[in-house]
C-alpha cells in the first residue's frame, strides 16, 4: 500500500509513478536487476531531484514487464526532520 493520496508532501517518486506493493523491478535503465547488486541497484536509484529513471517493472497481472519513466524526488525521514526542529528550536 501506497502513501495516502492526502500526504502530498511525502509522496516518493515511486508512489507517484504508479508503483505498488509486490511489483518486482526487472531493470533499471535497460540493466537487468538480476545481473547486479543491491548497493548498485540502490546507487542506480539515487539521483538528483528532477531528473529521470526508466524502470522495468514486473506486476502479477501482467505476462510482460511495464516500462515506467520516474521522476527522482528528494525524501525527507520525517522523524529526521523533526528531531533537527526541535533541536533547532532549543538552540535558539
């Protein structure tokens, strides 16, 4: 299960592409995701914001793989974010 439509702050690019729980990431920009490591897969996913990613996404509803172009969005870890408010807050 996605983000909830109403959280359009914390949205990932991910949710917003259209992905979902159990759809499996066949490639990435044409690499087969089998041939390679989970720390390259997560280097392959990171990015600048704004720029694009093609993925190859594998979905039990379908027989062949969705081609899905992505925006990269920067994530913000809320509980990150709060703990450096409130630190922030105290120091002034």
């Amino acid at each position: 299960m996605g983000t909830p439509p109403w959280c359009r702050w914390c949205r990932a690019a991910g949710d917003k592409a259209g992905l979902v729980d159990g759809d499996i990431l066949e490639a990435i920009e044409g690499q087969d995701t089998a041939d390679i490591s989970l720390a390259m897969i997560r280097l392959m996913l990171e990015g600048a914001p704004g720029s694009t990613l093609t993925v190859g996404v594998v979905r039990s509803s379908r027989t062949e793989p969705d081609k899905i172009s992505m925006t990269r969005s920067l994530t913000v870890n809320l509980r990150w974010a709060r703990r450096c408010m409130r630190m922030r807050r105290s120091s002034t």
